[in-house]
C-alpha cells in the first residue's frame, strides 16, 4: 500500500454537534486528553478562565468571550488520526456551523441526559440527515438526574427520525449512577466520580453475573437493568454497520464527559465504526480518497484573522490523495495554477504551517480574496468541480440603511465581500426605482459581526431594521415561472440573491402554503444549490 493510502486509511474526520450546553466542548476536551494534546483537560475553552477557544480569532468573539467560527483540531489516538471540526455551541450560530458539516464524514450527536433532543439539535441534526452521514449519540450527564433512559432512546428516534441501537445502557444517573452495561461484552463498567480532569481510569469491568457486581449496584439496581436488557434486546433494532455507513441507524452511547466516564469506551467504539474519508461526488462522478491526485473544496472562509491586512483564510477539505505545499494546485473556479500559500492545520490551541496533508484532512490557506465557498482545488490537468455547498436558509432578516449615503461605494463593496465569506446572504429588493438592501442571516449575532466589520473594515456606518420574515423560498423553476404575475399573499415579499436568484420571504409558514395552492405548478425550495 502506498505510503499516502496508509495515512488516509487511519483518518477520521468527524463534527461534534449539539445544543448549547449539552457537553460538546467537554467531551471535545476529553478527547484531546486521550490524544494526549492536553495534558489537562480545560484548556480548550474554559469560561471560568476566560481562556478563548482555538477560533477566536476575532475581536468580536474576545469581547463576547464566545465563538463565532468553527475550528477543526487534530489529533492522534490509537493509530488514528483525528480530525475534529468543532462547530460553535451558541445560540447565535451561523451558517458557517451548518457548511462546517459539509466537510465532515460523521458527527457525533451530544444529547443532555436531562434534557433530551434540544432545539439547536435538530437542526444541526437535519444537515447531516441530508448527507447521509453516520450519525453516532453520546447521552451526557448521567452523572446528574437524566430521564428515563427508554423515553431518551424513543424521543431521538421519533424526533429526529432515525432508529437508534444503544450500544451500552446506564444503570442509574445522578447520585445512583453505577455504571454503563456494554451490550457486546455482557460487562458492566462501574463508575466512579473521581476521574475529572484525569484520564487515569480506576473503573472496573464487571461481568453482569459475577457476585462482585452486587458490591456495586443493588439488587433492585441489578434486577432493573435484567429487565431493561430484556426489553431493549427483545425491543430495539439489531446493530447493522451497513445502516450505520448510510445514516440509517445510529449507534447510541451514556456517559458522563465532564467526569470522564464512558468517554474512552465511546471514542474505541466510534473509531472502529466511523469510516475513513468517504468519496466525494464531483461533476465527473465519485472522486475517491485513495486516488493519487489531490483535490480539495473551499467549505469555509475566514476574515481578517490578521486586523492590519484584509487578508482571509480559506479552509479547504482534502478530498483526494496528498497535498504537498511545493507542488502547484489547479483552481477550478479561478482556472488558474497556483500553489497555495501558509497551508496551516490547528491542533488545540496552536496553529502551524504544514507541508503536507492528506485527504480527510482540513487545511487553512492565506487568501488574498481568489476563492469562493464550495470552489475545487485538484491536480493541474485535471478539471472537475466538487458537488456544491447549499445555501442555506436564514432565519432572520433585516434591511440596511446606510448612514452616510456618501460612503455608498464602500457600503456595497464591504458587504458583497462579506456576503462572498458567507457569513451574511444579500437580497436585493426593488421597490419604487430604489435598490433596497436585506440581509438574512441563520444566527442573530452575525448582524453584529455585520455591523462591527462595516464599522471597522470598511469605515461605513449602518443602521439594520428588523424584518418579520421567518421563511425564505428560492424558486427552482425560475426559468417556467412569470414572477410578474406571481399570486402572492400581504405578508409576502419578492427578492433576487446576490445570483440573481429570485425568491419570496414569508412571515408565516402557512403563506408558503398559500402560494403553492395559488400558483400551480411552482416549485420551492428551503435552500438554494446555484
Ligand atoms: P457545550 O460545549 O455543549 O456548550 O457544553 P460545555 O461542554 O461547555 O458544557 C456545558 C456545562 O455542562 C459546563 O458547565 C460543563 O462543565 C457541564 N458538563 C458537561 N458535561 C457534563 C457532565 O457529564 N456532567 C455534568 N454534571 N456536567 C457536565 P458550566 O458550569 O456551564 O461551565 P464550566 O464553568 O464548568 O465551564
């Protein structure tokens, strides 16, 4: 086997998705502490210590001591090389988190035992569901109150629409949690809340019948977890790494990260389930990891990391063979050779230059304004174009008026480059002969990052007026459509993308209803692929 096919076979690329709060950067945490990046753990993000995550990289993201960007960590564990993308945790997340997900090959799904399916997790949730990608659950918290484990279980299958196979199964949570039962082996390992911060394990595996589990659990304890092992046996579907592979089923695991239990048993498990980097689809069929030449796609750009120069930084996602930062690469959207300049990858809070990478990997390049969100970069000679990143949906939306109407010309340049990131989508609105500008954007916060970036980059003041609309729908046959005597209804609003896409924003979710029943034949769609 090649030198480059043994690299790519031991990477994992993964995202780690959740609700705010469920865990997510604690077991992230615990993860780097396996992969000794972190001797302890609390170094990646402690809001205790005001330490900042890897990303924040803007002064936005000091002032509010959150984060606003993804950052991908990498790490080894076990033969593996691992790639984390971490996606932020805030509320106000932005689309960025969503095409985070387009670069990854599986997510872990990080659910609070007490809690259950939260808001942020369904929607992070319905990406990857999109992908097909293998969605792996980590129940958190168990060592506080959870729900009932049987009601957990069924609320991610009927919420979230995917059969679930727990792995293992908690004996108790809170103050009686004892443990995890791991299906496979028929062994209980017990649980002891004295692991914080260390990886040092002084768990025990305990075969279900050997006396010595009753000086753990209780009888009552016991007989519980012989009928829920009876019931779940006889109740939930059969592991199946096929329906993994596809999405179909999602493994599920309980645990603890903060105390750092059932963490390592997960990360084993999930490693031998998740695949290596899985082939891309370009417009000249399946690329696959393994092959020779090196491609990659644009899944994220990130402004001015650097305040004295407008410069950005390009993530781009290897999709085939090895990057080596001597060779010239191809971009396709640019048609132009180039080598790609201070190619970085990050690991925990540290970011270096590389010299070479392989597929599955997530490389950083300096930008100086070349490339677009979904671009491919291949082999000189090649020439294909990966399958596009989505544009998704916004969820709030707002019209610009511009302060001082003087600045107009650095107004227009500012946010057509910021909407070129993908931070912000612009609409334009015709109304009266005036050009009307809207921004919509998935997460409130990037209104501010909005505001302040106009203000600090480009000295333009703006005011941003709050609009009603909640649903945005491109029109996918455009071409068939007469939009002029389209039968809209009051709370509808007709708009172009910076494409020239046309689209209609809503206020309320029947109106969409509406339009369809009143215009026949037209066709919508919650996100645009142009
Ligand atoms: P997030 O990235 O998903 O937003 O969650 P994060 O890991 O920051 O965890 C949110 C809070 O939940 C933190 O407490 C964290 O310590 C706690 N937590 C995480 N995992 C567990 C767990 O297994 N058990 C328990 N009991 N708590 C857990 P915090 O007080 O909000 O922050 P901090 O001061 O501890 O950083």
């Amino acid at each position: 086997m090649a030198d480059y096919s043994r690299e790519i076979e031991r990477r994992r690329t993964f995202a780690i998705i959740s609700h705010p709060d469920a865990g997510k950067t604690t077991l992230t945490e615990k993860f780097l502490l396996y992969g000794g990046v972190l001797n302890q753990a609390g170094s990646v993000k402690g809001k205790a210590t005001a330490r900042h995550a890897v990303s924040d990289w803007m002064e936005i993201e000091k002032q509010r001591g959150i984060s606003v960007t993804s950052s991908v960590l990498q790490f080894l564990y076990d033969g593996y090389c691992i790639n984390i993308l971490d996606t932020p945790g805030h509320q106000d997340f932005s689309e960025d988190t969503y095409r985070t997900l387009m670069a990854a090959d599986s997510a872990v799904m990080v659910i609070d035992g007490g809690k259950g399916v939260e808001a942020q997790t369904r929607k992070l949730f319905k990406v990857c569901a999109m992908r097909h990608i293998p969605i792996f659950t980590f129940i958190n918290k168990l060592d506080r109150d959870a729900r009932d484990t049987f009601d957990l279980v069924d609320e991610i299958e009927k919420e979230l629409g995917i059969p679930t196979c727990p792995v293992n199964w908690p004996i108790g949570s809170g103050k009686n949690f004892r443990g995890v039962y791991d299906r496979n082996t028929r062994r209980v390992l017990t649980f002891r809340d004295t692991l914080k911060g260390t990886k040092e394990g002084i768990e025990e595996e305990i075969d279900l019948n050997d006396p010595h589990l009753l000086d753990v659990i209780t009888e009552d304890q016991k007989a519980q977890l012989e009928e829920e092992i009876e019931l779940l046996d006889g109740a939930s579907v059969e592991f199946d790494q096929s329906k993994v592979d596809k999405g179909e089923l999602s493994p599920v695991f309980f645990g603890s990260a903060l105390t750092n239990f059932g963490v390592e048993t997960f990360l084993q498990h999930f490693l031998k389930m998740t695949s290596s980097p899985l082939p891309r689809m370009a417009d000249c069929g399946l690329i696959n990891p393994a092959d020779p030449d090196f491609s990659a796609f644009v899944f994220k750009i990130q402004a001015n990391m650097n305040k004295n120069h407008r410069d950005r930084i390009a993530f781009m996602r290897i999709c085939s063979g090895k990057f080596d930062a001597d060779k010239e690469v191809y971009h396709v959207q640019g048609d132009r050779k180039m080598r790609l300049l201070q190619p970085q990858q990050m690991m925990a809070d540290d970011r270096h230059v590389v010299s070479e990478a392989y597929a599955g990997d997530i490389i950083g390049v300096f930008d100086p304004g070349l490339f677009s969100i979904g671009d491919t970069v291949c082999a000189p000679g090649k020439k294909f174009r990966f399958e596009g990143i989505p544009t998704f949906a916004p969820e709030h939306f707002a019209r610009v008026a511009l302060l001082d109407s003087m600045k107009r010309k650095q107004f227009v340049k500012g946010i057509e480059q910021i909407a070129q990131e993908g931070a912000i989508q612009i609409f334009r609105e015709n109304s009266g002969g005036m050009e009307e500008i809207i921004v919509g954007v998935v997460g409130v916060l990037q209104f501010d990052v909005l505001k302040f970036r106009l203000e600090n980059e480009y000295n333009v003041d703006i005011r941003l007026d709050m609009l009603p609309y909640e649903y945005i729908r491109w029109i996918v046959n455009k071409d068939e459509v007469d939009l002029d005597h389209l039968v809209g209804t009051s709370d509808m609003k007709k708009v172009v993308d910076m494409k020239g896409n046309p689209l209609l924003l809503f206020v309320n979710s029947w109106s969409v209803g509406m339009v369809l029943d009143r215009n026949e034949g037209l066709q919508l769609e919650e996100f645009s692929r142009n």
